[in-house]
C-alpha cells in the first residue's frame, strides 16, 4: 500500500472519530438535562474513575500517558457541556 492509500485510511479513522465523539457529547447533554432534572452535581468523582479505569483496562498498544492525557480532554469536555445545558 502506498502513502495517499494509507492517508485515506488515516482520514477515513479521523472522521469515525470525530462522529463517535459527536455522538458521545450528544448524550452527555442528555445526560445533564436528566441530573439538572433530578437535582444532581455534574461533577461525579466515582464516574469519572470508572470511565478512566475501563479506557485503561482496554489498552493494548497504545501508551498510558497518550490515553489519560485524552481521557481528561474527553472528560473536561463532558463537564463543560453539562456546565451549558444546565
């Protein structure tokens, strides 16, 4: 395989990613109007240990490092929508 088809793989990944993390924002928003409808805190320390954990249970050859750096994006990200919607 040469170097455009292999950028055209990296492309087509890139887009899945970008969707999946539409479609995982998407139900964080859902997620915050149901805790703002119950009273809940956005903020919930347990979960967000349980999300970390399972990110690095799934690790294969990727670096620790490189996940939980994105782990915290991810998460910092999930609070700041909640942080709108609510």
């Amino acid at each position: 395989m040469g170097l455009e088809e292999y950028r055209r793989e990296i492309d087509a990944i890139d887009g899945k990613i970008i969707e999946l993390l539409e479609d995982r924002f998407r139900i964080i928003g859902d997620i915050a109007r149901v805790k703002k409808a119950q009273g809940q805190a956005i903020y919930d320390a347990g979960r967000e240990e349980e999300v970390r954990q399972r990110w690095r249970e799934a690790l294969r050859d990727l670096d620790r490092e490189f996940v939980d750096g994105v782990v915290d994006l991810i998460l910092r990200e999930s609070k700041r929508v909640q942080e709108r919607v609510k």
